[in-house]
C-alpha cells in the first residue's frame, strides 16, 4: 500500500482532509457569525469592563476571519462557509438571555458572560482539534496559524472569567438582596 507522509493510505488521507475542510468551513460561518452579534453583546452589557471585552474580541474575532482565509489559500480552496448550527445555537441562547432580562442589571451581564464563555469554549475545543488534525495532515504553516487563534480564544475565556469574579457575581448578588 502506498503510504504520505502521514503514514496513512491514500483513501484515509483524503477523507481526512475532506473532514478538515469541512471543520474550516464550519468554524469561518462561526467567526463571520460572531462578527455580527458581538457588537450586539458589547451594546447590551452594563459593565464597562464587560462592554470593552466583547468589544476588543470583536477585533480579534475579525483576525480569526482574516486568518481562516488564509487557511482557505494555503489549501487552494475557495473561502466558503457552511452553517455551524452549534454557534447559531448558543447566540440565540444569547439573545434571548438579553430579551429576558432588565436593561442595566447585573443579572443580565453574567448571562452575557455564560453566553461569551460558551462560545470560548465551543471555539478553544475547535480550533484544539484543528491544530492537531493539521499537524496530522502535515500542514505545519496552517497549524501555526489556527494555533494563535486557539490562544485568542483562551485568552478571552480567561478575561470573562476573572470579569465575572471580580465585578459582576458580587453586584448580580447584591442586586438579588435589594430586590
Ligand atoms: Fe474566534
Ligand atoms: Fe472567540
């Protein structure tokens, strides 16, 4: 049997480059997705810490984009995204943690939190997997790249955690008291 530089048969190899592609274009629909509802977030969060955190992962987000394109090249693939019903998912969750909450309350920013920290982490368990498959594959230069969006996501996970225990479960707390 013919073997790549995978160690794999031919036939492995390309169904697992197909997977990968796919994934690609799954997680470019999220990124391109959270452009959109970002600033949706940023405008319906209380806490300024809050506020600029979603609005610098908005930048950052609009990296990931950039980045995935670049996948897209590097493959000599069209850029094209396919429906990530998991991130649509859990934006919607999102929304209507805003629709059911009070304008300006601490109750609504750490829903906002639960929304961004889900989204972290459906991103972080992603891009892990896609670093490793493209190691796999030998696409060293794409799992560098996909592996500095993995740290943005991380980085942003941590962020609105120390948020949430810093400023907003102290003052959600207090607001339970008062009413
Ligand atoms: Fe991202
Ligand atoms: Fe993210």
């Amino acid at each position: 049997m013919t073997q790549t530089k995978t160690g794999k048969d031919p036939e492995t190899s390309s169904r697992l480059e197909e997977f990968f592609l796919d994934e690609i274009k799954d997680i470019y629909w999220a990124e391109k997705h959270l452009v959109k509802i970002l600033p949706k977030m940023r405008k319906a969060a209380s806490s300024e810490q809050l506020k600029s955190a979603f609005g610098e992962h908005l930048e950052t987000t609009k990296e990931h984009v950039t980045r995935l394109e670049k996948v897209f090249d590097i493959l000599g693939e069209k850029a094209e995204s396919k429906k990530c019903d998991a991130i649509a998912g859990i934006t919607k969750e999102g929304e209507s943690i805003i629709e059911e909450t009070e304008k300006g309350s601490a109750t609504r920013d750490v829903g906002l939190i639960f929304a961004g920290q889900k989204v972290e982490h459906y991103e972080i368990s992603t891009y892990g997997g896609l670093v490793q498959l493209a190691r796999t594959l030998g696409h060293k230069d794409i799992s560098i790249v996909l592996e500095s969006t993995l740290k943005d996501e991380k980085k942003a996970d941590e962020l609105l955690t120390s948020i949430a225990e810093k400023h907003i479960n102290y003052e959600a707390a207090t607001e339970m008291q008062e009413n």
